[in-house]
C-alpha cells in the first residue's frame, strides 16, 4: 500500500457572517482555517471598530460564520484583493460599505 500523501489544496475564498450578512472575504486553505480566524483578537477587534451606516460591523455580541463565498462575493474579492503582495498577511474584503 502506498504511503499517504497530503493533497495540496487551491485556496479558497470565504465569507464571514454575522447574522446573515456577508461582511468579509478572504481567501483560506480550509473551512477550518477560515473558521479560526474567528478566534484572532485582532479581527475580532478589527470588526467592532469598523462602521457601516453609522453601525458597527459586529457587536461582539452577534454569532459570527464562515462558508464558501457565493458567486458575487469571490468575484468582489477578486476584483478587489488584486494580486497577493507576497506578504502572508490575510487579504480581507469588506463586502459593505464602510464609514
């Protein structure tokens, strides 16, 4: 029996809820990686402090959700994240208008 090997996964583009509304696109390797940014205080803090129509984006009372971004959502990301700028660093795409 041959060895396992790992299969490289193509990342994939994935919208973060809260509630119903998409807030945020990025682009992870799995729905479990997608999910843990979840747990990082500077998103967490990052969310609370951004605006839209006057409102926070999240309460910090709100459930928060990842899935697969639909469609429109990976395109918006496309269009907006541009090319990776090498850096690591997680691209996010608001998917609302900010203040």
């Amino acid at each position: 029996m041959p060895p396992s090997r790992r299969i490289a996964r193509r990342p994939v583009v994935y919208t973060i809820l809260s509630g119903d509304r998409p807030l945020v696109a990025f682009l992870g390797s799995s729905q479990k990686e997608a999910h843990e940014l979840l747990r990082e205080d500077w998103f967490l803090k990052e969310l609370s402090s951004k605006r839209s129509g006057g409102e926070p984006l999240w309460d910090g009372k709100a459930r928060l959700t990842t899935r697969s971004a639909l469609p429109d959502e990976q395109q918006q990301f496309e269009i907006s994240a541009g090319a990776d700028d090498g850096s690591g660093d997680v691209a996010l795409v608001y998917l609302v208008d900010l203040d």
